[in-house]
C-alpha cells in the first residue's frame, strides 16, 4: 500500500511543525501547510526520504503536540517491578500477543479502545533493564454539531499517550483537551475531556496491569512549585536590591527615630520596620521598571505570572494580578501574601513562562510564532500572544514557554499553553527537576 497522510492526522499536525520537519529533511517547506505535506509526501515517494523517518515524526506529534495536558502520578514499586527488566517486560506482554509495534498513525476510528503502540527503552548504563515504557491508545469517539436542532455526530481518533517512567516510578498521561467531544453518539453520553480521560486510563491500568497509585509525588511537587516561585520572584528583587541598600543608612536612621517617636521598643520589635521599608522600596522599583520581570538575560530561568494556595487556616488565596497584562510582582496580592507563603511553603497551583534559548534565532522566530497560533486550550488563564516572542536588541534570543503546574490529590498535572514540542517538554521538565 502506497504510503499518504490521512486528513485527521495533516488536522492534527501543527504547520509550524511540518515546515521545520520539511526544512531538516531537504524538502521544500515554503507555502500553506497542505503544500508542504505533499512535497514530503513525494520525496517519500521519490526514494529521497525515508517512510520510517516521516512515521516517526508523525509519531512524536501525535504523542505530543496537540496532548497539552499532562497528568504525573506516582506508582507503587512493586506493581510495576516485572516491568523494569527487558527479558520480564518482552514475557509479560508476548504471553498476551503483543510484540513492540507502533500504528499510531495507522488506526483509523477503531471498535472500542485499541492498544496502538507498545516500545520502550533500555537503560543506558545496563540495556537489559527498562528505562521508560511506552504505550499508546486510540478510541473512537465523536463531535458533534446541531442541524436543525437535530445532532449530527462524526467519529474522530482520541489518543492517549502513556509513559512508564520506570527509573522514577512515575506513570505520565498524555492527553488532548477538547470541546464538543462525546464518547458515544448521544448528547447526554460522558463529555470526552482531558481529566475524564486521565480518570478513565488511571482506572483502566489499575483493572488491567495491577496498579497502585501513591500520593508522595503529588505532595513534593507543592513544595517544588514554592521553590519555583520563591527563586524566579528573587531573581527579580536581587536585581534592585543593591541599589536600596545604598540607602542602608538612612533607612536605619529613620526607622530607629520613628521607634523612639512612638515608644517602640525598637526599629526592628515588634516589626522589622527597615525591612518592610526596604520591600516597599523594592516593590516599587519593580513597578516602575515591570518590563524586567518577562525580560530575558542569562541564567534566568523564567518568571511567575500568578499562583495560588492554601493558607493554614485552609483558605484558598489567589495570587495574580488584577489584569492580564501586569506582572504579578507588581500586584498588591503579592506583596501582602508574601510571609504567608514563606510560612506555608507549599502552592496548589502555579502559572510559569519558561525560557529557552533558540539556536538559531534568525531561522527558528518564524517558526516559532507558528507554534504560538496553537490556541486552542481550554484555560484562558493566561493571556497568550505571539508578540511574547518580540524582542529588544538588548536581549537574548528565547523563546517563552507558558505552563501551570496544578496538584491534586493523587496526582499532579502540567498544562501547556500552546501546541507541545518534545524538546521544549523535556527542557521545562528538566528546569523543574533542578529546584526538586
């Protein structure tokens, strides 16, 4: 059978990815993104390009891609210990028919739910233990639309996307969140969102492959997001914070008369007063200079555009700031939450724009604006704007990467603001590693 790309799967596929795809290649990537898949579907054809290497570029998008929402839970160890050496996990899964295969772009709205990949990798220091399990999913499910207040139903690929992380004991979901789905042909059957379909593969693994689920990394990552936060907010004040302390001096002075004028038993009982002077100067110093805050320079990690938590009396506190378009550290929530948070050290969710440097920048903005048009996430919680990607001649070349971190109990979950790119996935998970 000839190869050719399916229409769901060249829907599916971000343009901005096929043109890099066709750029890498040798193939001509210029025009509408229709063009470009059939320039590379004659050079497949002409023997100048590989059909395995497209497969696996069709692959990887699918796996991540348009599957923004990814769910992170912790396995128990012993659940999953026939998994982590080769010769065990190859048994497990030939005794039930099923060898390493990927038809991820060749199963086209099955019967039920089908298993549509099985591969894995090997450790690097010993290749007969398993590093990271792969196994795909595709189920049929529906959009529908209203004619004539009649629904019309039209059946469409679902894929779920599962990790076995075998080193961390970390199971990860991979999903798309999308509006109008069904699961069945019926307006009162189950709406096929991101979370219903985490609930409903958690729960099958459990019934098919024994699982059991803890709560440790979803707890840890509370803490880990305070960390993110406390570090990216410091980057900031340590920018000003030398040029206040210059006033080191006169603050003292001041502070330590005040105290006298009001029989205090000191400028620092039973307040800190310099060092509340000293935010209120930083404070306004980062107001008066907010551009800094999305600006890149080197060593910058990224910065916070809102967060919210728990206080210790369980109320919840959203920290963000009042419009859109105002960093967070210039909000008033900011600032008077700020010991809170100090106390609490934990958040419950957390909204980040992650740098990373571009390669090469003259040739990747384009296509990297491309990505940014990739909007179709449910969560307005974030403005998004492709002029993100605009720079003065005075910064770095890098690119934004939008996130929120969420836990819940159980699990804890990372949405992507935009279409996902394996490299800038695992450049952000490796940026959170670091602060754990």
């Amino acid at each position: 059978m000839a190869f050719s790309f399916r229409s769901d799967i060249k829907e599916l596929i971000n343009v901005a990815a096929v043109r890099k795809f066709a750029k890498d290649h040798g193939v001509d990537y210029q025009g509408a993104k229709n063009i470009i898949f059939t320039n590379i579907l004659l050079a497949v054809r002409s023997e100048r390009l590989s059909e395995e290497i497209v497969r696996s570029f069709i692959k990887e998008q699918i796996w991540y891609g348009k599957n923004k929402h990814n769910f992170f839970i912790e396995v128990d160890e012993e659940t999953i210990a026939h998994y982590k050496e080769k010769d065990s996990l190859l048994e497990y899964f030939s005794n039930r028919g099923i060898h390493p295969f990927n038809n991820m772009d060749r199963i086209f709205i099955p019967e039920g739910v089908s298993l549509a990949r099985f591969e894995y990798d090997v450790n690097e220091h010993d290749e007969n233990l398993i590093s990271k399990l792969y196994l795909g999913y595709i189920e049929k499910n529906y959009t529908y639309h209203f004619d004539n207040q009649t629904p019309v139903f039209e059946p469409i690929n679902t894929y779920v996307c599962v990790e076995l992380d075998l080193l961390n004991n970390l199971l990860v979901l991979r999903v798309r969140s999308q509006s109008s789905i069904k699961s069945g042909q019926d307006v009162n059957s189950p709406s096929v969102t991101a979370n219903y379909l985490a609930k409903k593969y958690l729960k099958r693994f459990e019934d098919d492959y024994g699982f059991e689920y803890l709560d440790g990394a979803a707890e840890e990552m509370k803490n880990t997001m305070y960390k993110i936060e406390k570090e990216m907010t410091n980057f900031i004040e340590l920018q000003f914070k030398p040029k206040i302390e210059e006033s080191q001096d006169l603050i003292n002075n001041f502070t330590t008369q005040i105290a006298e004028n009001l029989n205090l038993p000191s400028n620092t009982e039973p307040l800190n007063l310099p060092e509340r002077i000293i935010g209120l100067l930083e404070r306004a110093m980062i107001m008066k200079n907010e551009d800094v805050i999305k600006m890149y320079v080197e060593g910058k990690k990224g910065y916070v555009n809102m967060f919210d938590f728990k206080d210790d009396r369980g109320g919840r506190i959203n920290a963000r700031s009042q419009h859109r378009s105002m960093p967070i550290q210039t909000s008033d929530i900011f600032f008077d939450t700020r010991e809170t948070i100090d106390e609490v050290k934990l958040l419950d969710n957390l909204w980040v724009a992650w740098f990373k440097e571009l390669k090469s920048p003259e040739i990747d903005e384009e296509i990297q604006d491309s990505f940014e048009l990739d909007l179709d996430s449910e969560d307005e919680d974030i403005d998004i704007s492709v002029s993100d990607n605009e720079f003065t001649e005075h910064e770095r070349k890098a690119i934004r990467i939008k996130t929120k971190i969420a836990s819940y109990t159980g699990y804890y979950k990372m949405e992507f603001k935009r279409y996902l790119i394996k490299e800038e996935y695992n450049h952000v998970l490796s940026l959170i590693e670091s602060f754990r």
